[in-house]
C-alpha cells in the first residue's frame, strides 16, 4: 500500500531534522553560543536549519528513502506472514490421514511444490539482477506479485487440505461418522515389536510370511457421499408411505439431506477449481522465469503477462471465497442423523 503524502511529509521533515549535518550543525552553534554567551549562533542556526529542513523535506532525496524504507517493511512483513502460513500449512499437512495419501501418491506434495516455487523465485530474482535494462521498481514489481502467487498457493492448499478432512470425517446421511480406520484393521493389525532394551530378540519362524502392510485408506469421493445422502432420502420416503403419521417428520429430514447435498455439490465446485489453480502454478512460474531471462522482452512485456497471471489467481480465489458460506455450513451443519 503506497504511503499518504502527509505521513511521507512528516517523515521527510523529521529525516532532514535528524540529518547528521543539520545534527552536527544545531551542536556547534549551541557550544558557540554557550562560550560566547550569545545567542547569535544559536539563532543563526535555527534559521539555516529551517530552510534546510524545507528542502530537504520537499526533495526527491528523502522522499525516495522514505518510500525504500517503506517498502523493504513491508517486505519483511510479507515474508513473515507467507513464513507463519507455511508452517501451519506443513502442519496440517503432516496430519493423518493427509500424510498417508501424500505417501501413497494419492495427493501431490504440495510442499515439495511450493519449494520448487520458492526456488524459482529465487532464480528469477537473480536474473533481474543482471538485468540493467530494468528499473528497480520494475524488479521490485515482479518479485512482489511472484510472492502474492506463493502465498496465494500456500492458500489454496489449506483450502484442499480442509475439504479433504471433511470428507474423510463425515458421512452426509449415514447413522455414524466415518472412521478413517477400518473396523477390522485393529484386529489384524500386527502386535508391537519386542522391547530390545531387555534382551527380548525377534524370532522369525521358518515359511511363515511377514503380515502385509496396511494399504492407505482411499481418497474420500463426494460421488460416494452423494450416493449415501440419496439412498438415505429413498429409505425416509418409503418409511413416509408406511408410516403416515411420521411423514412430515420424514419430509424434514428428507429437507436437511438435500441441503447437506446441495452443500456438498457447491463444495465439490470449490476444491475442483482450487485443484486446477494448484496444478497451473509451476508452469506459472517457469514461463514467467523463461520471460524474465529472455533480454528482448521489454519490462512492459513481462509485466503484461504477469498482470494476467495475477488476475487469474485473484479471480480464483473470489471465487473460492463466494463459496465459503457453503464451506462454513458443511463444517458445521453436516453431522451424522
């Protein structure tokens, strides 16, 4: 956000004040002052320091560190910010059952992306400073919006990551919430290994085979939820014929099954544009590094381009944000019945 005139005229004033000149200048004249027992010097001062002030303050010089300063802050606090939502994004990202389809291929890993992303940042940031045909706010610009789109993707991944979680922990119309671990996996699972520290040894018994590794729960599949929501608003309409006097119990929970189905379809909306967006950052990324290398490209070229990668990514995330009451709702209106 650009700095107001007022605030950059207060800060020009009080750097040309602070000025080591007029500094050294205000302590020379207020010693000659002190000596001479005359308040000349002083009051000399005081009217070349007034001037100084005044064009300093009004001129490029401070102004143009000023808006540096500035710039660098907010810099600094961008990258602190995008550092903080990283690690929650890693974090929820480690969390079964997440990280077993991350393991299991099921699910990219996004933040093996988002390095390769970071990388190419720091690649294209290189190249732009070998590039003395471009301003440095020109550079400033492109490495501004390239850290919007790694925010902007570390973003759409915690979008993805919490719509899988509710699919994987809730069952639309089912009479109880889905585990994530199959009733029969506790019984087969294999007992815990033998404690070494007391000298107990493995023994493996000849022609007998090893128990198999527990294969990683699928995908949640909103097809399926769906599938359950419509079985279980049949099975309410055939208990309405049998049984008139619960009809319109029935019809009210036929009405709260088709809500939670029209929210499931609106979410499914969301999370498909949010997988699209995902899978077009790295090849965001390296075109725009192929146009920053490419010298006969102009700075208003490269700026073109990025401009309309940005608005497409702004453009999915209003997207993605109109959704958000849907989102808001499944979280907290979809629980078993």
């Amino acid at each position: 956000m650009p700095i107001d005139k007022r605030t950059l005229l207060k800060k020009s004033i009080a750097k040309a004040i602070q000025s080591p000149g007029n500094v050294v200048a205000g302590a020379v004249s207020l010693a000659a002052s002190a000596v001479l027992w005359n308040p000349l010097p002083l009051i000399l001062w005081g009217l070349g320091a007034t001037g100084w002030v005044t064009l300093g303050a009004t001129g490029d010089r401070y102004i143009r560190q000023i808006e540096e300063e500035e710039r660098r802050d907010a810099e600094r606090k961008t990258e602190a910010e995008r550092e903080l939502l990283r690690q929650k994004v890693e974090a929820s990202l480690a969390e079964p059952p997440i990280n077993n389809w991350t393991r299991a291929n099921l699910l990219p890993d996004y933040m093996a992306v988002y390095r390769c992303l970071g990388d190419i940042r720091g690649r294209v940031s290189k190249v732009l400073a070998d590039r003395t045909d471009l301003d440095e706010p020109s550079k400033s610009n492109i490495l501004q919006q390239l850290g919007y789109m790694l925010s902007a993707y570390l973003n759409f991944v915690r979008e993805r990551v919490s719509y899988l979680q509710i699919l994987a922990t809730i069952r639309p119309g089912a009479d109880a919430p889905l585990s994530l671990q199959p009733p029969a996996a506790a019984a087969t699972a294999p007992p815990p290994p033998p404690d070494r520290r007391r000298g107990i040894q493995v023994q493996i018994q000849p022609g007998r085979p090893l128990a198999p590794a527990q294969p990683s729960s699928p995908l949640p599949s909103v097809e399926k939820r769906l599938a359950e929501v419509d079985d279980k608003v049949k099975q309410l309409q055939e208990l309405a014929e049998k049984e008139p006097a619960t009809a319109r119990t029935r019809q009210f929970h036929i009405g709260i099954l088709q809500k939670q189905r029209d929210l499931l379809v609106e979410c499914q909306k969301r999370d498909q544009c949010v997988v699209a967006q995902l899978g077009a950052f790295s090849d965001v990324f390296e075109v725009i590094l192929a146009r920053v290398s490419a010298s006969q490209l102009s700075a208003n070229e490269v700026a073109s381009y990025m401009g309309g990668v940005v608005e497409q990514v702004m453009e999915t995330e209003r997207f993605v944000e109109s959704l958000r009451p849907a989102m808001d709702q499944l979280m907290g209106g979809v629980a078993p019945v």
